[in-house]
C-alpha cells in the first residue's frame, strides 16, 4: 500500500456530530484534481443532520462557555503541536485532494497550526471593565461573553488554515460550532477535527458537515435562530446570498469575500524586490487565492524590464503533480476553475492582450493550466474586473501616481493591494489611497496569524487573526450597579 494510499484510507470520511463518527444516507467522491480520479468517499449530509449538528453545538454551548479559559488555550496549544508533530502526513492529504505542491501544503499546515497557537494565548486574555458613571451614582461592569453556537463555512483553496482561522478564536472564546467544508476539499478538515478531539476537545464543541448540497444543508441552520453566528469564506455573490439569509435572524456574521488585488510597480522601485514580491502575490497557492495579484499595474518607464524579468521567472516554473519532486505549480481544483482561466484569457487576447509566456491548458490528464504572463492587457478586459483564481499575470502600463492608484481603486472589491517603491513619502500617500483593508508594501504576503484579515467594500465584514480576530465571537454586556 503506497504511503498516498495509507495516508487517505487514515482519514475519517463520516460526519462528526457530538463527538461521534456518523454514517450519512449517502456519499460522494473527493476528487484528486491532478488526475480527475476519486481518492474516496464521504458522507453526503441531508438538512436533516445539519440539524443534529446543530443540535449537538447548542447542547454544548453552556457547559463550554462556564470551561476554564486556560482549558480552552490549552487545548488549542495541543492542536497545535499535533499537527507540527504530523504535519508531513496531513500535507499529503491537502495535496492529493486540492492539488497544490506538498512543500506549499506543509506552509500551510504550518500557517493553520499558528492560529491555534496564537488563540491558545488570546483565550486568557479576554477582558473587561469597570468604570464610575458619570455622577458618581453607580458603577458600570462590561464584560465580553461568548457569542454562542457558530456556524463556519470555508473555501477549497485553503482547506486547513481557512478552518483553523475560524475555529481558533471560537474555542478561544467559548463558542461551539458547526462547520462545513467545501465539497471539493473536506479531508483536511475531516482529520483536523480527529486531532482536536485527540488534542482533548470536548463533544459537541466542534461538529463538522460534509454535503454536495451546501444551500440545502446550512440554509435551515442559519434560519433556525438557536446559531448565533455565521463565518464565510468564499465568494462574494455567494456571501451577499448567505447575508440576506442571516438577517432573518440578525446573526452576527464575518465575511471574508472576494478579492481583485492590484499590485503596483512604481519606476523607483527595487526592481528584483518587485518581481520576487510580484511572484509570491501571484502563485501563492498556484493562483487560487483572494489575496492573489489579479492586476499589476507596472510605471512605463520600468514596464519592458520588468516584464521581462517576470517572464523569466514565471516560465521556468514546473508543472505537474504536487507529490512528484521539483514541481512549483500544480493542478487548478476542477474542470470548472481551468475553464474559467482559459476563457479569461482567451478574453483578454481577443482584446490586443499579448501572451509572454503561457497562455494555454496544459497537455495530459487533470486540471493543469500553464504560467502566464500577459502583456499589454486593456483594461475592459474581463480579467481586469473578474477574480482570475489561476497562474496567470496580467500587465497593464501607468504613466502617474494618480492613474496607478485610480486604476488600482476601480473596482467593487477591497480584499489587498501591494505596491512597490522605495519612495517613503509615495509608499504613505498611496497605502492611504488604496481602498484595500490589507496593504502590502514591498512584500508580496501579508496573511499572518498575528495580524487582522479581512478588506472594505464587496471584500468582506469583520477581521479575522490578530488581537482584534476573537472580537467577532465575543458579545459585550454591560451591568449597570447601584451604588448607595
């Protein structure tokens, strides 16, 4: 049996509701996108035990408030050192079922365990106040309680870390949860759960739903009224859905949406510094992420070395799949993804796009499509305004300060956006300019743990990671004392 083969046949594949493995009615394949073949079978939840899920994180939910913060945190500093402990095995799993390269999988097996080291150290330290009224009269206690059972629903892209930006702070905080996978990527969080009940988390605190049907599943939990809490990560049509959704019950929600990041090259700058940072904001996860470098925006005067430059690096990139040694880029997720990327840039061609390197599928079995890089791009271009979700970079030149940042702004999505120049005057004025909740400034990462994700406009409500992230899962109570 090959070590592929042990490591997918060692991951549940049932639902797990109140701290137990349970069958569903029926199943569905988890896919390896490098060669379009099943890996496995998982359970196939109904609405029906949605709602046993639910009904596990609402039993839960007191006892697990009135635990100890200290029990919390350590639990989650056990996680912790389970999945550094194991991370070889659970980056084969993400790779076999998202596709990316094992060497990025173990970065993020890696980056999801911070999260639970990190929340491990916030859960004692949630606070409060007290403070004399006014006229001296009475004495104001607030304190910060959790929110309740949470709903959490996560993307494909980042199976582990995605969960565990959730999930950290809500066991910090004392909220249960229900938590449903994306269909295409559920086995790293199938596992994540196993080794949060071997690391000592209580049943029913994390329940987690596997579906095909993830409407018909989770639309009865968020209307039902007992979850008082919805998290998102994913698309931003799909988050506008689940909001209208969420009022009925005026649940507090996070939204963590869609991204069209810009990433900006001004003539100053370090011209390595910006493709290296250009490379990492754009092939990050092959492409498939919100904080991905969707337009770059490079000042003319810089365009033709630059391009050239990136051209260089994108072209030597190997393809194939993440578990064969030396691969840079693997499979895009489905069939549907690498369409999508062709028909973006075949779009972008057909308006006077020039194709630098790349440009088409690649040959052979699964999802692959080639590195990119595009010159030349117009900006009505549909990849000018659509997440392109895929390795593929497109040029676009500016002549000044204002047409850079104008071109940067034009958009109804606000995830991150990255510049680069040495310039520290110009670094300030742009970075206050940028309408983005996250700026990278001559760097081409800024997703971290300790620091508050999240963006403006159609990117999204509330942040998620640093000393602000376990806020969303904390409501405020105020007690008025009389004082005689």
């Amino acid at each position: 049996m090959s070590r592929e083969r042990e490591v997918v046949e060692a991951c549940p594949t049932e639902l797990f509701i109140g701290g137990k493995w349970v069958a569903a009615s029926g199943t569905f394949a988890v896919e390896d996108p490098a060669t379009g073949t099943a890996l496995c079978e998982v359970a196939d939840a109904s609405p029906a035990d949605g709602l046993a899920a639910l009904d596990a994180a609402v039993a839960a939910q007191a006892d697990w408030a009135a635990t100890a913060p200290r029990e919390r945190g350590e639990i989650l500093r056990r996680t912790y050192e389970l999945m550094t402990e194991r991370a070889d095995d659970l980056a084969l799993l993400m790779t076999l079922e998202m596709g990316k390269p094992v060497a990025e999988s173990k970065g993020e097996i890696a980056y999801a365990a911070e999260f639970f080291r990190w929340f491990a150290e916030e859960a004692v330290r949630i606070d409060g106040g007290y403070q004399i009224a006014p006229n001296g009269a009475s004495r104001f206690l607030v304190m910060r309680q959790p929110v309740g059972p949470c709903l959490l629903i996560t993307p494909w892209n980042f199976p582990a870390a995605m969960g565990a930006r959730k999930i950290g702070p809500a066991v910090a905080a004392g909220c249960t949860m229900v938590i449903k996978p994306a269909a295409q990527t559920p086995l790293s969080m199938l596992k994540l759960a196993e080794l949060m009940t071997e690391a000592g988390l209580p049943a029913g605190v994390l329940n987690v739903v596997t579906t095909h049907d993830a409407g018909g599943v989770m639309e009865p939990l968020i209307r039902d009224g007992r979850a008082r809490k919805l998290s998102f990560t994913g698309s931003t049509p799909v988050g506008r859905k689940l909001l209208e959704q969420a009022s009925e019950q005026v649940l507090r929600t996070s939204m963590e949406l869609g991204g069209n990041a810009p990433l900006l090259v001004f003539e100053d700058a370090d011209l390595d510094k910006a493709v290296e940072g250009a490379m990492l904001a754009k092939m990050r996860n092959g492409g498939e992420a919100c904080t991905a470098a969707n337009r770059i925006y490079v000042q003319s005067s810089v365009m033709a070395e630059f391009a050239t430059r990136l051209t260089e690096r994108m072209s030597a990139l190997k393809v194939g799949r993440g578990t064969e040694d030396g691969v840079d880029v693997g499979p895009l997720i489905d069939s549907k993804q690498r369409d999508k990327v062709a028909d973006l840039v075949a779009d972008a061609i057909a308006q006077g796009a020039r194709v630098l390197t790349g440009g088409s599928v690649a040959e052979g079995n699964g999802y692959f499509f080639q590195p990119t890089v595009l010159a030349d791009v117009p900006t009505t271009a549909r990849l000018q305004k659509e997440e392109i979700f895929g390795p593929v970079a497109p040029l676009t030149a500016f002549d000044t300060e204002d047409e850079a940042v104008r071109m940067a702004n034009d958009t109804e999505f606000g995830l991150v956006s990255y510049l680069f120049t040495k310039d520290l005057s110009r670094a300030l004025r742009v970075s206050e300019r940028l309408e983005a909740g996250m700026i990278g400034l001559n760097q081409g990462i800024v997703s971290n743990p300790a620091a508050p994700f999240g963006g403006v406009k159609q990117s999204g409500l509330g942040r998620e990671g640093g000393t602000i992230g376990i806020d969303e899962y904390l409501d405020v109570k105020y007690v008025a004392v009389n004082v005689d």
